[in-house]
C-alpha cells in the first residue's frame, strides 16, 4: 500500500498535469503529503531541505532565473518563457523535496527503492496512454485536460502532429515526456544488475518494461535513446554471463510472442489497423525509412540537421540576444537546444548551464567513483549515462537546467544515493565498531 502511495504522489509531482479547481496535479501531491504528514508524524518534516546537495541545487536554480531575467532585460527583450520554465521547475523541486520523508522510508534501500518507484510511474504513465490510444473515450478524455495550446497544436493539421502522442496525462507531452522516459529506462537496467534484487525482477521487470516502451512509442522516440543507453549500460556489466544472456533472449522471445497473441486475438480489427497505420510508422519510422531508401534516419532528425543548427554572429556567442530563435529576427526558428541557448545567453551562459546540470549528477558521480566494488562501478556509469544523456537532448531542444521533468528525477535519484550510501557507510563503521570493541567494555 505504502509503494502505491510513493507511486501516486511522484506520478502527481513529476507529470505535473492540469485537474480542475486545483490547476495542476503538483498541489495534489501536496495535499496527500500533508495529510500523510498529519496523521503519521504529527509534524511536518522539512529535513531533506538543509541537506547540502538539495540546498544547492535550490540555490542554482534560483541563480538561473535572476540570470536570465537580467539577460533579457539587458537586451529589452522582456521574454520571460524560458524563466516560467525555471519557475514550473522550482516549484515540482520544492514539491518532491517537500515530499522525500514519505518516499524515502528505508535509508538503506533508498536509491534502490526509489527507481522502483520512478518506473512504476513511468509504467503507470504508459499503461494510461495505452487505453487512451485503444479506447477513444479514454483518448478524448486525457485530451480534454491538455493544456489549451497543446489542443490547438495538435488541431492545427499544417502542424502534422499526431493527436495519440496528446493522450497522455502530463502537461509536457511533446519533448520532455518521452526524453524522461529515457531516464526512467536507464533507472530500469541500473536496477536489473543489481545481486538478488527482488524489486522489479521475473514476469514484473517485463510488464514494467513493455509498459514503458508503449509509452515511449506512443510519446515520442527520444525515450528509445535513453532505453538504448540502459541497454548498453546493462550488456556493459552483464556480458560475461553468457547463460544469464540467452535466458533472457529467450524470455524475450517468448514475451514477443505473447505479444503477438495478444494483437491478433484480443485486440478489434480497429484498434490492429490504428497500430499498423498510425503508431508503427511513427514509433518506427527509422525501420520503415531503411526499407524505402536505405538509411536510418526520421523527418524530425534530416530537420534538426539540416536547418536547426547555423552559423551565430561573434557578438551572439558573447553576450546573445536575450531571447530564443522565435524572438529574435535576424535568426530563423531552431528547436535545437545549444543553439537557442547561445542565441539567449551566449557561451557562458551556455556554461552555466552545464555546471547547473552538473549539480545533479556530478555529486553522487564522486561519492560512487570513491570505491572500487563492481555494484560502486555500475552506480559511477548509471550517473555517467544520465549526465551524457542529458546533454544528448541538448542537441535536440533545451534542456540543460531547465527540463521540468528530468530534472525532477534527477535530483529524486541523486538524493536517495546519497543517503542509501550514508545509510550503508554507517551501518558498516558501526559493524566494524562493534568487532573491534574491548568485551569487558561497559561492565
């Protein structure tokens, strides 16, 4: 019951999606960790707020709005976008931090527990944008809480955006949805090299998995990046175990299989026809590429490639401009990320950034690099992927320091390394402690 509570209020904090009366599902996480508060501990904790490596990040944060607000203002610009998503940002931080003391009952087994958590979300997240692709009323429904401009983006048929990739409950669904999903599939393979884990392992490790490639593929192929790097992470530390291997290609197998069973016999003819026609070539649009030309390659990647990335006047790179591609005149619209950072803020703006998101990963990238233990070694490279990650949705579109919903994860598995590595640090100083002490002590 306590995991589906943790569950509940990460979902409502991370996807950030409207509610009536209340706006957003952040306040009602809120509320939950409240009365939770009331009823079991009588106080309100606020711990995990002193905590040097959550005060920092606070701290850097806040430091990113007043820099961009003086950038802007600098240039009369007056945009203040890129400084609401700081703000949406602060506030999801300020609502997990807030929340920790319920999701962390057990120091020990913190980080351990926490990417359980995160990929039950994520799971939860895909099965529900399941049903709304198969089942129209559930579709239109999630549609229905969308913010208003995310309606009138996928209305707009110029735009050729697919009205599924809407049916999810989050108030991002276009980029940071699918790109947190990636965080989420790198979490998954960390946990599935851990020794005699029984957390997500046997028939609920795949249900969890295909649950969050359904996402994935309903959302938005970035996520597939992020799965492809758990992927490497896991063969990386796993390849020697040639028996463990081709137990699981065959499991996997035999998972496909049950899929296909599962799409032939359970499914209607319509709800077959609207894989095979519309998620299909979207989801796998780089396959279906290959057999037509010959080349690995999607329409929004040849885009990103060819017309996202251009050359910036000197001045540009020094001081920018005090706004994103869309504000400025002299440059054409780009989504890519370095390049609409430059043209806010410049390089070293660009560098803050980088040391911003350096904040969340870098600190339990030390505490793990400080051992030489193979479990140490897989912590060091899970932090490693996601700090590479991160700046591989960079090229894609803003990320760095400022993505709502990445960052919120971030600092959720940071944090909870940390202190499962305090927890353990200590319980083993007082094991040793209590070996070397005198026997007549105390008596």
């Amino acid at each position: 019951m306590k995991l589906l509570l943790k569950v509940i209020i990460l979902f409502l904090i991370i996807f950030n999606f409207r509610l009536p009366f209340v706006y957003n599902s952040c306040v009602i996480a809120v509320i939950i960790t409240v009365l939770y508060f009331l009823f079991s501990y009588r106080s309100f904790p606020f711990t995990f707020f002193y905590q040097r490596y959550i005060v920092t990040i606070i701290i850097a944060t806040c430091i990113l709005g007043v820099v961009m607000m003086f950038i802007t203002v600098m240039h009369n610009q007056y945009q203040y976008l890129l400084l609401k998503r700081v703000a949406v940002e602060l506030f999801m931080l300020c609502c997990l931090i807030f929340a920790l003391p319920v999701m962390i009952e057990n120091e020990s087994t913190a980080f351990r527990d926490a990417i359980v958590i995160i990929c039950c979300a994520f799971a939860l997240q895909g099965l529900i944008h399941t049903l709304g692709f198969l089942i129209t009323p559930i579709g239109d429904y999630l549609f229905s809480l969308q913010p208003e401009r995310i309606q009138d983006m996928v209305m707009d048929h110029t735009r050729k955006v697919d009205k599924f990739r809407a049916y999810s409950l989050t108030g991002s669904p276009w980029f940071e949805l699918p790109a947190a999903y990636g965080v989420a599939c790198i979490l998954f393979f960390r946990l599935q090299l851990e020794k005699n884990q029984n957390f997500l392992s046997g028939w609920k490790s795949y249900v969890i998995i295909i649950l969050m490639l359904m996402g994935i593929a309903l959302s938005g192929r970035t996520g597939f990046i992020g799965f492809s790097m758990g992927l490497v992470l896991y063969i990386l530390f796993s390849w020697r175990n040639l028996a463990g291997i081709f137990r699981n290609i065959w499991k996997i197998a035999g998972v496909f299989l049950l899929l296909l069973a599962v799409f032939y016999v359970v499914l209607t003819p319509k709800q077959r026809e609207s894989f095979v026609n519309n998620l299909f070539p979207f989801a796998f649009e780089f396959f279906y590429s290959y057999s037509e030309t010959g080349k690995f390659n999607t329409g929004s990647t040849d885009a990103l490639i060819e017309g996202h990335y251009y050359r910036l006047q000197t001045e540009t790179l020094l001081t920018g401009e005090g706004g994103t591609s869309d504000d400025i005149p002299t440059y054409r619209h780009t989504d890519a990320g370095y390049m609409n950072n430059l043209i806010f803020g410049g390089i070293f703006y660009l560098l803050f950034l980088v040391v911003c998101q350096g904040l969340y990963v870098v600190p339990p990238m030390l505490l793990a690099g400080r051992y030489s233990s193979r479990q140490k070694q897989i912590d060091f490279y899970c932090f490693l992927f996601l700090c590479a990650y991160m700046f591989i949705l960079e090229y894609k579109a803003p990320t760095l320091g400022t993505q709502h919903i990445t960052e919120v994860l971030l600092l959720y598995a940071g944090i909870t390394y940390i202190v499962e590595s305090d927890a353990l640090e200590e319980k083993t100083g007082n094991e040793i402690y209590i070996e070397n002490k005198p026997f007549n002590q105390g008596y």
